[in-house]
C-alpha cells in the first residue's frame, strides 16, 4: 500500500532556531564547514616587468643524439647522471601568482566564492567572526600578488597552476630557472594541463630552446622534464598532483548498455564545481582514459619520487606520499532556446545606388497619392470618444502626415 505523497515549500530564508544550543564545539564545526566547500583556482605565474626568455644557462649545449639517449633500462643511471650534473639555477626570475583571466566575469575560480563566504561570516555573529579569523591568520593560506585569498590553510582546494608558457610547456627542457615566488610553497594540491602534443610532436635532432635531444620513445613522446623539476624544487608541501585531460569522457554503463545510462552512480567520485564546469577524479572503469595518459601519469610519479630522493636542489621531503591523479572536466551549459535565425533578405546584386534611389522615389509617390484619398467611416461605428474622425465633414482639425521611410 502506497502512503500519499506529502508537499510542502521550503522557504527562501531558512533558519533553525536550536544552532544557538549546540555545544560551541560543534558551532565552530559548522562554521568551519560553512568555508570547507572543495573548489579549484585558475592562477598562472606571471613574470614581472619582462617576458619569458627561456635559456638554459646551468648545462652547456651539448649535441645529445638518440643513438646514446638513454632508454628505459637505464633510467636510474640516467637519474644518477642527471643530479650528478646539475648546479643551482643562476637566473633568479620575479614571478607572482595572478588569476588566469584578466577580466573578472570569465573567471570561474571558486576562491571568489569563498572570499564572499568569509565576507559574510565576519558579519553574521561574533562567533563566526572569530572562527574565520582563525583560520585566515593560520600559516599556510595560499593568495595571490594582491593578498587575494586562493586556499585557507588545510583545506582541499585545487590550484590549477600554469607556470611556464604554452611553447615551454610542451617542450621537453628542464626548469633550470628560480621563479622567486614564496606563494608556491603553501600549494598542497596542483593541477595542469595534460598536453596532447607530448604525443604528437617528432623527436627533434637538438632542441631549439636549451640545445638538448630529450628523452623520448619510439612513438615519438615528449617527456617533460620541467614538470617533475618544477614540483621536486618549487612545492615541498605538495600532497596531491593532477593531470587535467579536457579529452575525457565518460564510459557507457557496463550493466545494462542499451539503458542509455552513461553514469556510474555507484563509485564515488571527487568533484569540484567551478561555474558551468565540474571536475571529477577519473579512473578507467568510469571514464575512457586513454593508455598514453596513464604511462604519462606512471612516468612522472616515478620520476619525481625518485628525482626528489637524489636530487639536493629537491625541497619535498617525502616524495612517496605524494598522490597522483587525473581529472576530467563536464560542462553544463544550456542549449540555446532557438537555432533558427530570422531570415534576412540579401541586398540584390547588379544594383547600384541611382537604382535604388529611383524606387524608393517611386513608393514615396505612391504613398502621397494613397494618403490624399479620404476613407468614408460610419461616425456612429465609432465607440471611442475621439477628437477627430476620419470622413466626417464637420471636422475642422488640422494635422500633418509624415511617413519613416527609413522602415520602408
């Protein structure tokens, strides 16, 4: 037996009176949760008065061919060498972390909600006030150049970090530069972009940035080397790493295919929300991650791991429990109300200006001669009290007639 459904409307201002019996350490759990919500910031490093100028000034340039390029088997004595060979960087470049988009409305980073969180807390009562407080003068806070709060201190938020150009990024160099950027040391959890032209691009004889051939396999794969550089050096309290692989989609679901379900609802799945996108954590059971995006993953962790151990310019003390991952992106954007475009009638070729000056004359004198044509109209059909009716002898008001022949 079915019970009847109950309705009821939830209102706009929604209160619950007990919160001010709650035992004050649970108070201060809401409060702290209220700010908790995971997001993900946009930011880029920016360097400061000049351009990037990329010029590999700690190894000199060496003709490296792939005949004596190390492969896989010797990936340890490449290490070794690699660390044995390596000074500190001699360029010290003035960055500083700035939102990714310049104009305010196309930035979809969470940290604009969150600083409108904490506007609202300071205000709500003393309580909260000190709450928040507490957790902005807490060391660890990642901003920008401004003071722009990105990341409270512990909290799960994702950086999403460009920290060289795109013409860098996808090439294999290594990070032979000191950025000078004390905000990179507070990140504990980044994300970049998975580039798909590390599969795409030929293996270069030298490469023009720094004058090296660097490691690549047989199917042509740019290995980039900056990037384990970057998070070995840069970020030593980094706890979690992500690819982002605008490329993801999801799998069909495996129990019922012709359902048309496409979601597992059974996995959970961690998810961050940044306007009309959503980031999820992919795996292979629920997502089509393709085989080159996983060695890519496997080959960076092992390299960072090991990078970090061997390396004395590392500043990341426990490399191992660094987790690695990758993300996938959805967007939810309504289709527009209508495809259809209102149909416009072209301008007929062959015609020149005198052409169309002629006719518009011609309908202009066709409306006079319509105009000087009085109507007869019923006075009696007329409900309205009007002042003037067309056809009636007895008027005697006088009025001029204009036409926009600019609508014609």
């Amino acid at each position: 037996m079915h019970s009847s459904r109950i309705k009821f409307e939830i209102p706009d201002e929604r209160t619950f009176s007990p919160f001010p019996r709650l035992p004050p350490e649970l108070r201060q759990k809401i409060w702290r949760e209220a700010v908790s919500t995971p997001g993900m910031s946009f930011v880029k490093l920016e360097s400061r008065g000049r351009n990037w100028r990329w010029v590999s000034m700690n190894r000199p340039f060496s003709q490296v061919t792939p005949d004596n390029a190390s492969t896989k088997s010797d990936d340890l004595d490449e290490i070794a060498l690699e660390v044995k060979n390596e000074v500190a960087p001699r360029r010290l470049w003035d960055t500083r972390l700035v939102p990714i988009s310049a104009n305010k409305k196309s930035d979809i980073s969470s940290y604009h909600g969150l600083n409108k969180q904490i506007a609202a807390l300071t205000i709500a009562c003393g309580e909260s006030l000190d709450v928040v407080s507490s957790l902005v003068r807490k060391k660890g806070a990642v901003r920008t150049s401004n003071g722009k709060l990105l990341a409270l201190p512990g909290s799960s938020d994702i950086i999403f970090l460009e920290y060289l150009p795109s013409e860098l990024f996808e090439s294999g160099c290594s990070y032979d530069i000191d950025p000078n950027c004390p905000s990179l040391d507070n990140i504990r959890r980044v994300a970049v972009r998975y580039c798909h032209q590390w599969q795409e691009k030929p293996v270069p004889s030298v490469c023009p940035l720094c004058g090296l051939v660097h490691e690549a396999a047989s199917n042509s794969v740019v290995y980039p080397n900056h990037l384990y550089h970057f998070l070995a050096r840069h970020l030593p309290n980094l706890e979690e790493f992500y690819f982002v692989d605008y490329f993801l989609l999801r799998k069909a679901a495996q129990s019922n295919p012709s359902s048309g379900e496409y979601y597992n609802r059974n996995l959970p799945q961690r998810k961050y929300k940044c306007g009309p996108r959503t980031y999820y954590e992919a795996d292979d059971k629920t997502w089509d991650v393709k085989p080159q995006v996983l060695r890519m993953q496997e080959w960076l962790q092992d390299r960072f791991i090991r990078y970090s151990k061997a390396s004395q310019l590392s500043r990341h003390q426990n490399p191992e429990k660094v987790r690695f991952g990758i993300l996938a992106c959805e967007w939810d954007i309504a289709p527009p109300v209508s495809l259809k475009t209102q149909y416009i009638p072209s301008t007929p070729k062959g015609r020149n200006k005198r052409v169309i000056y002629e006719d518009h004359a011609l309908r202009r004198q066709r409306l006079r001669r319509k105009s000087r044509i009085a109507v007869p109209v019923d006075s009696n059909a007329v409900a309205a009290n009007l002042p003037f009716v067309f056809g009636n002898p007895d008027n005697s008001f006088d009025f001029t007639f204009e036409v926009d022949w600019r609508r014609m």
